[in-house]
C-alpha cells in the first residue's frame, strides 16, 4: 500500500462491497502465503489481511498465533505495559446510542467534571499504586472541558506521570498542538466503526457526527508531534471483518505517514451498553482471536491494546497473541479512584476487577515483565 494520499481517499478504494468480496473469495492456500510473507518479514497486501481475516484462516489460527507471538516478541521482547484512565469528565452532548456518557442514556447518576484540586488527588491515587502511563478521558463536552482546560489538566498530570494521553474529543490541529506543548505524549481517538451508514445511525448528535473530521483527527495529531496514536473500532456495531480490514489500513497509513510516532490498536467490545440499545453485530471471543492475530501479522509494529472491558480468563489468555499494553484496576467513572467512589455516572461497567498488583502477577505468570513505564520513549530518544 503507497502512502501518497489521505486516509479518507485511501478507505475510499476499499468499498464494503469490494472487501466482502475478497473476504468471500479467500482461500486457505492464500491464507498460508500471508503467513508465509509474514514469516519472511514481508510486508502484508490488503489481500493478505482479507484472508486472514476471513472464514478461511479459521482452520490456521494456530499457525497465525504462533507467528504472532514471535513477531511481537521480536518487536517488543517480553513485555506488558500496565496504564489507567482517569475520567476528567462524564458530561458529554453528544448522543451515541452505545455509551452510558450519551445525552439521553437514560442513566441518572451524577455528571461530575474534576477540577484542579479533584483531577490531582486522582493523580495521586494512581501514581501510589506504582502507574506511570495515564489516559485522560472525558466526554464530548468542549464548552465545559476546554481545550485550555483539558491542556491544564495534561500539565497537572504530567507532575505526577511521565507518559499522559487524551481520550477526548476531535480536535483541530492548533488545538492538538496546544496540548502537546502543555506536556501530552499520545491521543486516543476511536471511528467507533468505518461503515458510514452504521456510522451515522448510532452517532445521531454532537460533533462526532462529523466522519470524516473525525477520521483525519490521528492525522492532525500526529503532525502536532503526537508521539502516540491509538485507534480502535467499537466491536459488536458493524461486521468485524469489514471494520477491522479498514482499521488495519488506518493503522498502516497513520505508521507510514507518521513514521515518528508509535501506532497501537484497541480491542474494545461491547458488553454493557445502555438499555435502550442491543448490539447490532455481536462478536465472539474466537472472532476477537482471530482478528487480533489477522491485525498482528498485517501491523508486526504496532502495540496492542487490552481493557478492562474483558474478563480477567480471556485477557490471561490473550496475553501471548500480540497484547502489548493492558489497562488494571480502572474506573471508567470521574473521581473513581479516591474522590467520590462509585457516586458518579460510570462510561461501561469493567469486567477485570482485579487490582493493578494482581493484573501484574498474571503478566508475571504469562512469562511476562509488567512494566508500569513506557520504553518507547527510550528506543525512539523523543
Ligand atoms: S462515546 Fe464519547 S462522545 Fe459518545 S456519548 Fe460516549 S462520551 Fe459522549
């Protein structure tokens, strides 16, 4: 894939139609010379991710976990990175169906912002628990979480983690670059899902209704200087084959367009949802192995992302097949940690309750080393 394009025109080439086909068409045989060219330290076509992410390679997800746990130990070593959020904010004016932050969630626990007193003894809170990566989260609330805010709340932050991330809303370039000179290291920044008519139906209010803003905003991040880009798709709101066929070309644009930058994908999938929602395109735990390995062998450079969204069992399990980054002991609520307890509106209910300590034995017994800083600072000298 050439990178001489943006990234709307790049998905542009690969209708739904067009993937579906090349999905339907795989074959095992062209399953095997996409691991082969995997093993070989070629670069993986958009065919090659077709068929592994196919019904096809169901018959090889041995042979593809094999050579995804090599390739991530080749290109991380032995590693887990432990983080956690903090909710800065669960006020939100945008409306997606899925999440329990939505205008109309019909959830009627408090809205809480932190201010600077409040964000700093959830700072603290984490910190002693040993966390040096941070994830700032909030909802999509830009008159009441600013952006000058939100760069105040970065500083405040970066007094007591060296790594600090936004998982906030779209932002303008001049915005992106604000924050990144107040101290943020990397910005999370999730399409939910790339179908455009799934997109819109669950996305009925607020600014991330606005697609293709919200697709380009890793590459405004990026060319602010955001050292870390993270992306994801929603799964269970659209077909996971089609969603994370285009995710894996997201990820490889934004590596090859932002080469100083490191690119990690997240494997979200829904569970708890409001309930005035069903899931649309539920995905099994068989479907999630698969498209993590299929994304593995396409992205051997990319940090991979587990939350606590998964239950301890499968995210014990999943550890070997290319996870480079696990979240531990999160709250997804505002003042979670310390402050208020369990008073706030809470984003999505966890289903890994176990400590930070206790996350961090399980690594250890993966044959793992937790590691609670991030080294890619070390590698890359930024
Ligand atoms: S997903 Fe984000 S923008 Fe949408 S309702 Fe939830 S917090 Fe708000």
């Amino acid at each position: 894939m050439t990178d001489d394009g943006g990234v709307e025109s790049k998905l542009a080439e690969w209708p739904g139609d067009r993937v579906q086909a090349l999905i339907a068409r795989a074959a095992p045989g062209d399953v095997e010379s996409a691991i082969r060219r995997a093993s070989s330290g070629g670069e993986l076509s958009a065919a090659d991710l077709a068929a592994l992410l196919s019904p096809a390679a169901r018959g090889s997800l041995e042979t593809m976990a094999r050579e995804a746990q090599r390739l991530t130990r080749r290109h991380f070593g032995r590693t887990i990175t432990l983080y956690a959020p903090i909710y800065l904010s669960n006020v939100c004016a945008a409306d997606c169906l899925y999440c329990g932050f939505a205008a109309k969630s019909g959830d009627s626990h408090q809205r809480l912002t932190l201010d600077p007193p409040g964000l700093r003894v959830e700072c603290e809170a984490l910190a002693a628990q040993g966390f040096q990566t941070l994830l700032l989260v909030t909802g999509e609330a830009p008159s009441v979480v600013t952006v000058d805010y939100l760069a105040e709340s970065v500083e405040i932050a970066r007094e007591y983690f060296p790594s600090v991330s936004v998982e906030v809303y779209s932002m303008t370039q001049p915005e992106y670059e604000k924050l990144v000179g107040r101290g943020l290291e990397g910005v999370t920044l999730y399409m939910e899902t790339y179908d455009r008519p799934c997109y819109a139906k669950v996305h009925p209010k607020g600014r991330k209704q606005d697609y293709a803003a919200r697709l380009e905003s890793l590459d405004r991040a990026g060319a602010d200087g955001a050292r870390k880009l993270n992306l994801w798709v929603l799964l269970g709101l659209f077909d996971w084959r089609l969603d994370g066929f285009w995710l894996g070309l997201h990820a490889r644009h934004l590596q090859k367009q932002w080469w100083r930058s490191a690119v990690a994908v997240s494997f979200p999938r829904l569970r708890h949802v409001p309930a005035r929602f069903t899931i649309p395109a539920p995905v099994g735990d068989s479907d999630l192995v698969q498209l993590m390995l299929g994304l593995r062998l396409f992205l051997p450079q990319a940090g991979f992302t587990l939350s606590t969204r998964e239950n301890a069992g499968l995210r014990d399990r999943l550890i070997p097949l290319g996870v480079t980054h696990l979240s531990a002991g999160s709250s997804t609520r505002p003042g979670g940690y310390a402050l208020c307890g369990s008073e706030t509106l809470e984003q999505f209910a966890i289903e890994d309750r176990r400590s930070p300590s206790e996350v961090a034995r399980a690594v250890a017994a993966a044959g793992y080393d937790p590691v609670w800083k991030d080294f890619d600072r070390a590698f890359t000298g930024f």
